[in-house]
C-alpha cells in the first residue's frame, strides 16, 4: 500500500497551521484513495501528557487511513551549508512515507550539513524543507518547490514571501537563506550564509 505522511506542529497548546494540513491530508487521501470523508486530524490526535508544555512534532503515517502516529520532543536541527545536487527526475508533489530517493541524494552531501535539490536547472528543496533567500528585506522561495510545505504556503498566503524562480547563479544576489517546513518558522531558522551553498 502506498503511504505518505503528514507532520504537524504542537506548540502552545495547539496544533499549528491545522487547517492546511487537514486539506493536504484529505487532497493526498482522494487523490490516491477515493476517499470523501474529510477528516480533521485535530479531532484524532492526542498529546501524551509528558510533552505537553514543550514543542512537538507530531508524525501521521497513513493510506487511505491513519496507519500510526508519534510523537516527539521537536530540536532545530543546525544547518549551515547546503551543497546543490542535481536531480532531474525527483518527484515529491506528495509527502509520502517512503523517502528512499531523497536519502540516496542527502548521501552525496559530502561535508555539507544537508543537500539542496536542483530540478531542471532550477532550485527546489532541502532534503527535509522548504527554502528562502533573503535580498534587500524580502524573501523569496523558488517557484516549484518539490513540496509547497504548509508553513510555506501559509507565509505566500500573507506574502510575508514572494515566489521566483531560482537558478544556482542567482544565488550571489542574496545575503543570507534561511529553511523552513512545518516545525521551523524563518524566525527561528539557522542562518545559512550564501557562500556555505556548494557546488
């Protein structure tokens, strides 16, 4: 069976940017499953009481229903340098469970903290995140991420972000990129500086 996954944020005592992920959860469950039902993961999740109080990542594993669901203490992760890895043929328009593709791509990251997905010559992804540059006190996130994550979308949605496409040259007209997905808001991101982007 095909699965996919779904990760939300607990943090202040709720479920972050919720609404989003019920219409990718439910979208992903009719796209691939016929089903109509329209479930709301607010409803079907439920914090241990050990974590509350803290931030957590919350990891929804199902088909054409919820398979499992953890829990967990959620730490940024430091990441510094990115190094660009070519990949013509990756496909991640869904989030799914299995990610055997983009773990054979992070391998080639050589000392670099993490890989940054070039599609067709232009730049998508982390292996885990969305990204954003930052140029003259505006953000800009590559036009056709790989995945739009719900914390992206919601950031297009205020236009806190403008959308561009993003070719590995362009980058020297940035000062600074900064990765974002479902537990890291462009706050709270480690700064990744222009120069620590490789080849």
């Amino acid at each position: 069976m095909c699965r996919f996954i779904e990760t939300i944020c607990f943090e202040k005592g709720n479920f972050q940017r919720v609404e989003l992920h019920n219409e990718r959860f439910n979208l992903t469950r009719k796209h691939f499953f016929g089903m109509q039902d329209g479930l709301r993961l607010e409803l079907l999740l439920s914090i241990p009481e050990p974590l509350m109080g803290q931030t957590v990542k919350c990891t929804v594993s199902y088909g054409s229903e919820i398979v499992n669901v953890d829990y967990a203490a959620y730490h940024i992760r430091t990441v510094k340098s990115l190094r660009l890895i070519n990949d013509d043929t990756i496909d991640y328009a869904f989030k799914y469970y299995d990610r055997t593709k983009i773990a054979s791509l992070y391998q080639k990251r050589g000392q670099c903290d993490d890989i940054l997905i070039v599609k067709n010559g232009l730049i998508t992804d982390t292996s885990y995140a969305n990204i954003v540059f930052l140029k003259d006190n505006q953000w800009y996130s590559p036009q056709d991420p790989l995945l739009r994550g719900t914390r992206l979308k919601s950031y297009l949605q205020t236009g806190l972000i403008t959308p561009a496409l993003l070719r590995p040259d362009d980058l020297r007209v940035f000062s600074e990129a900064r990765i974002i997905n479902a537990m890291i808001s462009i706050e709270d991101a480690p700064v990744i500086r222009i120069q620590n982007i490789c080849i």
